[in-house]
C-alpha cells in the first residue's frame, strides 16, 4: 500500500508523522459539535425529564426536548447582546438548568463558557477573569458580594443575573438572564464549527502557582462524553444526580454522558455538605440510580443516613473522585447496597481517565485487600498510560516500581493556555508530547493503577521515601478518625519526617489518644515510616476543590521538629 509521510512539527521542535493510506469514502469531515448531544436527545429522547431544584421550596422541570427550545432562545439572546465567535464568558453558578443551558448555548453559537470556581481566592478569581479575557459575566445573586468585592479590578462589559429580575445590587451594567430569553424564537440554526474550537474551560485551583487554565475542544468534550457512557454502562433507566459541580472540571461531564443515552438528569442547585438532607431526599424519593462526587460528600451522605437511621438498601452506582477514598467508607457506601466506583483524573484530563472496575478473569492475589476499588485502576479508552523513573526510562507493569504517571489521548490536554512553564507539565517521551500528571504511582502485574502519592508530597526520610497517602488512608480507616493529612516537614538529622493532622470523629473527640493511634499505625507500616508527632484538629484547610492545602500546612507547621 502506497501512503503519504506528513511530517507534524509539535512545541518542542519534534517531527511526529501520520501516515495516510488509502482514501476511505467516509464523511471524515463530519464535525463532532457538543450540540449534536442536545440536538440528539432532544429528537430521540424528547419527553425524558431535566429537573433543577431552584431552593427548598421550588423545583422545575422540563423535556429534553424544551430543553433545546431553551437553548435556542438563549442563543437569540445571545447573540442580539453581541457575543461573538471566540468570545470567553464567565459564569458563577450553582448546579442548576441555567448552567445545563449556558453550557450549550454559549459554545455551540461559538463562543466559550469558562466555569469560574466561587470557593477560590478572591485573587485567583480575578485572576483567572483576567487571564481567559471575559467580557461578560452570568452570576446567581447568592455570589454579588463576591462580584462586587472584584468588579473594580475587572473590566467587565455587562453582568447578567441568573436567577432574580429585579434588586438592589450595586453593579453595573446589570442585566436579567429569562430576558435574554423572551420572544425569541424556540428554533436557532446553529453553526457547524470547527471541533478542535474550544469548547468551555476551567482553571486549576493554583496549589502550585497561578492557576492554569484548560481549554476542552468539542472534539475533545464528546469522545470524552462517549466514552464514559460506555464504561459506565449508562442507560435510559438511569436517574442521574449531578452532585459534583459543574463550575469544576465541567462537573466531570457525565451530564453529557447521560444526555447520549436520554437518561433522567436532576440537578440539585444549592446545598452544603454541613446539610446534605437535601440529597438524601432527592435520591430517596427520586430512586437516583447513579452520582458522582469526592469522597467527603459521600461521607456526608452516609452520616445523614446513619442520622435517619435508614435500613433498606439504595441500589445505585457511587462514582468516586478527586481523592482517594479509604476502605472504612467504601465499606460503608457498600453497606447501603451501593455499588462504589473509583474513578481518577485530573482537569487535564477531560477530566475522568481512569476507572476501578473488577474484571472478571482476574486473579483478586495482585489486588490489595482483594478490593479492586482501593485502585485508580485502568486507563479508559483511547488512553495511554506509561510510568517513568527520573531518568525517563519506562517502568513496567509489576515492577512494584514507584514512577511518575503520564498519559496522553484525544482528551488529555497539550498545553496550558497562554503559560510560561508549561515545560515543567508536559513531556516529549518518544517523540510524542505528554501530560505529566505529578503523581506517584504503582501499575501492578494485573495493570491497575494506583496512586502512591504527589510527587511534590512524597517524604524522604534519611534516603528512603515514606506515602503520606498510604499513611492517610489507613488513619482514616481508623474509627475514631474522621480525616487525616500527613506531611513532610523539615528534620535535622533526617532530612525530612512526617507529621499526621487528625480530626477525629464528632462522637470520639477527646477519645482519642497518641498511644492507640501508634499501636494502630504499627499494624501496617515499620516504626520508621510513622509520623513523629501526631496534632488534632477541629478541622484541616482545604483548597476551593476539596483538596489539602499541603503547602499552607507545611508553612504553618513546618519548624515542629526543630
């Protein structure tokens, strides 16, 4: 066969080629645009139910296919208030039909949604308005003392209020989101555009420096949506709760997953995890069969069932994500009947890239515990991992070798936008452009994958290394423990030795003592490996994702050895 050598010259000066070989008669030239989602569900699963739950007193819903007409309207609107191709609009909002809405009609008329995080620093947040140029800003009104705290160091053309019409706020020019929406027409011709435009963006929650931002693609955006459909065996019985929110990392996008396969979709609008009745209702007397979210909601969850004290079973999928969970809750979602499983990704990553699943010709001896759910697991589809050492050489499979984890696919991101360092994030490894994620990680002889710890987190103690996830995740399997942080801090004679933050249970605070925590630490690690210094707390800082902010902690703490 004859064929075509296009040499591809990419960031780093490498030339990749793509062979070409005989022409097919396909329509290669079809553009994967995320409207075709709605405009499929809207057309084929036209009656399936969008329900938005406005505050504790009012919920609306409507059709697949009043969703589109909503849609529509939104995008005259948009487009008589002058937003252009290209153009990058912010929006601070809560999980809500609002921003199902905004999230199709302001990129599918070519323009880009970016999902600005309320929970960020002030500074960030400004920042981030800046960096991505927004000229226009959606926003509830529960976030105007934040957008006034910010306005004067922004330049903001117009401000659009979500959810009032009228009120005494202070900004301007201020205009009202149903107004975009009235008298126009329910039917809008939307452009086919080009599916490498962007698509909507999020920024990193800047644990590490600025924030960096990520621009998906809609080519990106719906092999991602495909995919997770497939993995997740999703289905037209199933009710969705969207519960992770959707202003971070596109609310990992299983929304659009759902929207392929005309599933119910429920999104729960404001709640807090101090007060997650509101949730437990909606799944109780919705019968959802399906969610997502990191393991404190989850925890949550469990305590307000424990509270109700609820004794029948709840047959749905828990999708877990953003950190890793711990035996004691996936052993407890379990207990409810639910089906748990352990995801991991990364807002590089579109942002699900891996899921924990049991394949059934699996020898359970290389699975820890025997529970394939304590794993990151395997790659979904289209993805490539490999481990590499310092030095960059590959670390195979049942090496039982920490490396570090990159990946790179059709939804992985190349580069940040408009960043300097992006060298320090990415990696050319043969020939081929990578993400360097920054995470530790085991890939077992069976190929899951597990994650050690951050690199960055990683405590070497008199030349040997010490997980502070490892040590993490087995407090708090303790019973009194609630949450757990281990980290690294400065040691005269070691170089580094750990240091364990622990919050006990409510019912269990001041029943705790340093003597069972150790005797319960030796039951897994050698005595050298154990943080010399246990400190309770009420409560461990985190970042505006759920994270914990290591940094600041090893800032405040770090001279407790010297």
């Amino acid at each position: 066969m004859s064929y075509v050598s296009l040499p591809i010259l990419n960031n780093f000066g490498v030339y990749m080629d793509i062979i070409t070989g005989f022409p097919s008669t396909m329509m290669d030239d079809y553009q994967l645009n995320i409207i075709d989602i709605l405009r499929y569900a809207a057309e084929t699963y036209h009656s399936q139910k969008v329900i938005s739950r406005i505050s504790d007193n009012k919920t609306i819903s409507y059709t697949y296919k009043e969703l589109l007409e909503r849609v529509s309207k939104l995008a005259h609107g948009l487009v008589e208030l002058g937003v252009k191709q290209g153009e990058r609009i912010g929006i601070l909002e809560w999980n809500t039909h609002r921003f199902l809405e905004l999230y199709f009609s302001v990129p599918c008329i070519g323009g880009v949604l970016v999902a600005l995080n309320p929970r960020l620093h002030t500074n960030e947040l400004a920042y981030i308005i800046k960096h991505s140029g927004i000229k226009r800003i959606f926003f509830n009104s529960d976030f105007t003392d934040l957008i006034t705290s910010i306005d004067r160091y922004l330049d903001i053309s117009e401000y659009i209020l979500l959810d009032r019409q009228s009120g005494d706020i202070d900004i301007e020019p201020l205009l009202f989101y149903d107004d975009l929406l009235k008298e126009k027409s329910k039917y809008y011709n939307f452009p086919v555009l080009n599916e490498k435009s962007a698509y909507a963006a999020c920024y990193t929650s800047g644990t590490t420096g600025r924030p960096k931002g990520i621009f998906y693609s809609h080519r990106s955006t719906m092999l991602h949506s495909l995919i997770w459909a497939i993995h997740l065996n999703l289905s037209i019985r199933d009710v969705h709760l969207q519960l992770t929110p959707m202003f971070h990392a596109l609310g990992w996008g299983l929304w659009l997953s759902f929207m392929i396969v005309g599933a119910m979709q429920i999104f729960p609008g404001r709640w807090m995890v101090k007060n997650p009745a509101p949730i437990v209702d909606i799944i109780l007397d919705k019968g959802v069969t399906i969610s997502e979210g990191v393991p404190t909601i989850w925890r949550a969850i469990l305590d307000e069932l424990d509270k109700r004290k609820f004794s029948g079973e709840i047959h749905m999928k828990a999708v877990l994500g953003g950190s890793s969970p711990n035996l004691k809750l996936i052993r407890r979602l379990r207990s409810y009947g639910m089906e748990v499983i352990h995801t991991y990704g990364f807002t590089e990553g579109n942002p699900i890239t891996h899921r924990s699943i049991l394949i059934p010709s699996l020898n359970k001896k290389c699975l820890e515990n025997g529970d394939y759910a304590l794993y990151q697991g395997l790659p979904a589809f289209l993805v490539r991992q490999v481990l590499i050492d310092k030095k960059g050489n590959e670390i195979k499979h049942g090496e039982n070798k920490v490396g570090e984890l990159i990946v790179r696919g059709p939804f992985i991101s190349k580069n940040y936008y408009n960043y300097e360092e992006d060298d320090k994030a990415f990696i050319v490894w043969q020939s081929q452009r990578w993400f360097r994620t920054g995470d530790a990680c085991i890939i077992n002889e069976c190929g899951y994958l597990k994650v050690v710890d951050r690199y960055n987190d990683m405590i070497k103690s008199g030349g040997e290394w010490i997980s502070t996830i490892e040590l993490e995740n087995y407090l708090v399997n303790h019973p009194y423990i609630m949450e757990a942080c281990v980290i690294g801090i400065p040691h005269d004679k070691w170089g580094e030795r750990p240091l364990a933050l622990i919050v006990p249970e409510d019912r269990f605070r001041g029943k705790l003592s340093d003597e069972d925590i150790y005797s319960y630490l030796l039951r897994k690690f050698p005595k050298w490996q154990l943080p010399d210094k246990l400190i309770y707390l009420d409560s461990i800082p985190k970042t505006g994702t759920g994270k914990y902010l290591k940094r600041v902690l090893k800032e405040k703490y770090g001279k407790e050895y010297r």
